[in-house]
C-alpha cells in the first residue's frame, strides 16, 4: 500500500548497515512492498544468509497521536516475546535510532521462511486453515500470559494508566482527537460519539489485569509455511491491556478455530459490549489514517467509510439493553 509514511533506503545504505552489523557484503536486496507504513527489505548476505531490514517513517511525517515511538517499542516486546521461547518470533540482529548511517530509525531482524497467511489462507483446505489458527490461538495466549504493571500502549507511556478504563479512554480519544484535526468524516458527531462511548466504557472496569496484546495478529502478520505457523510479526502496536482486544476476536476473523486454539469459551453480555469498543477504536482508526497516510487507492477509502458506518452500527446495538 503506497502512502505518505514510507521512506525508500538506497541500496549503497542497505550496503552500510549489513556491513556495519554483519562484516559482509550485500549480495541481493528486494523491496517487500505488503506493509503500510514501514519500509522493509529483504535482504541476501554474500554469505548466503537472508535478513530483513525495517525502516520507520521520517521523523517529519506527520502520523497519528498513537504511532509514536512504535519501533522501539516493536524491538522491545518482540525480545521479550522471544525470550519465552514458546512463540515463533524472529531474532533482533540490531536496532539503531541514532540516523548516522540513514535519516530515518530502523532496524534488522531474522527472515522468516514462508508467506504470509493472508495471501495463502484463500488457497487451503478448510480443515488446514483451522489446523493454522487453532496454533495461532495458543501462540496468542502465550503472549497474553505476558503481565504488565500498567495498562496502556507500550510505545506511549502517556496512555498508560493503573485503570484499564481510563487508559483505553484516553487511547480512543486521541484516535478521535486525529480525526478532528484533519476534518475527517464519521458516521455521527464526533461528541455525539463520545458520548455514546462513555457508556460503554464502565464495562471496561471488570479488567483488572495487564496483560501483553499484540493487537495487531492478522494474517498478514502471521506466516506460514507446510500448514504450519513460522513466525509472528509487526508487534509495535502492542500494548497491556484486556486479551479480549486481540484482533482475533474482532468482527473481522472470529473463528472457532481459534477459540479453541485459545481457550476461549463464548463471550459475555459484559465482554460483548468490551467487544464493540474494541471493534469501533480500530475501525475508527482505519478511516482516521487514511487522512495522514495519504492512501492513493480509493477502494480502500470508500471500504473504510463503509467499515466504519456498519461498525458503529454495530456498536449502538451492542449498549441496547436488548443485547
């Protein structure tokens, strides 16, 4: 997806940081052009080994209040993720936000051998893509064992808060403060929708513990390769919060498959209404960004405007009494 956030890295600087990590030559290097907002580069050793080279936005873009910070954060719960050794996260090579070699932070990390699940989920059998996710359950639990001492984005300490409540408000606010300084058009109001959020946020109340979330597990974060999960990636939105915000839980995937995988029995009136925040904050961040990543594509634009409408839809009927 093309959009203003990413920087191209000329290959005589790829050049200088393999060599500056690794004492080799490159030999090849490949844009890997799925992400959003990062760049990436696969990159080939003259030794024969693979890596892949990610690189954060200029530090003059303009990005949303909750895009702060993100790689630090990325290369700090991927190291803590893979210390459990339970979970297939790629090694941290080296990690550099000086911008000596290149204007920009970045950092190097271990290739993942296959494809994401996203571009293979569509050609397998039923039956492998629920082997795939009933894996990607319990690797989703390993890292929702993870505990905290705050609730809030791991990448902004600002967020962060001893009430589950109070912090994820604070994190739907600012995503809403976003959409007020570009002008961007909702569904309702925008105190119209927070007022209508403020009733739902004391069910958040029940969630008494911090625990570590990836957020963002979709299947273009997780690989795979021979029916089987090969590594998680793209942890810089993680945060400690409920488990109930992971990405597997939202309206978008869902699947039996992976409750099971999990443990997750069917949800609460209570956990429902958690549900439908979590739902309408990232479906609100989907429209939100579009005004600070310039996305050329507009299918993509009108599929957020239509996202967002059904999902606040979604959202009213979830705080009906008659749910």
């Amino acid at each position: 997806m093309k959009g203003t956030y990413k920087v191209e890295i000329e290959l005589a600087k790829q050049e200088k940081i393999v060599n500056r990590l690794f004492g080799v030559s490159l030999a090849e290097s490949r844009e890997l052009t799925d992400g959003w907002a990062n760049a990436a580069y696969e990159i080939k050793l003259t030794d024969g080994r693979k890596v892949v080279l990610k690189a954060a936005p200029l530090p003059d873009v303009k990005m949303m209040r909750y895009e702060r910070n993100l790689m630090r954060a990325e290369v700090e719960v991927m190291r803590s993720v893979r210390d459990l050794g339970t979970v297939p996260v790629p090694a941290i090579y080296g990690h550099d936000d000086s911008r000596s070699l290149v204007p920009v932070e970045y950092f190097v990390m271990e290739f993942i051998e296959g494809e994401p699940y996203s571009k293979r989920k569509n050609e397998m059998e039923p039956e492998q893509r629920e082997k795939v996710e009933r894996e990607l359950g319990r690797y989703n639990r390993r890292i929702n064992e993870l505990k905290g001492s705050r609730f809030g984005l791991f990448a902004d300490e600002a967020s962060q808060s001893d009430s589950w409540k109070e912090a994820f408000g604070r994190m739907i606010e600012s995503v809403l403060l976003d959409g007020e300084d570009e002008g961007v058009e909702l569904p309702a109001d925008y105190d119209e929708m927070r007022r209508q959020i403020a009733k739902a946020l004391p069910a958040l109340e029940d969630v008494k513990e911090p625990r570590l979330a990836h957020w963002d597990l979709w299947d273009g974060n997780v690989f795979v390769k021979d029916g089987r999960i090969t590594g998680i990636i793209d942890f810089e939105r993680a945060m400690w919060a409920d488990p109930l915000i992971e990405h597997y839980f939202s309206h978008f995937n869902g699947t039996q498959a992976f409750n099971v995988g999990y443990g997750q029995a069917s949800l609460t009136r209570e956990e429902k209404l958690r549900r439908s925040l979590y739902d309408l904050h990232l479906d609100l961040i989907l429209r939100i960004e579009c005004a600070y990543r310039q996305y050329e594509d507009p299918v993509h634009i009108e599929w957020t405007k239509k996202n967002l409408a059904e999902g606040w839809e979604r959202f009213l009927a979830a705080l009906s009494p008659a749910e």
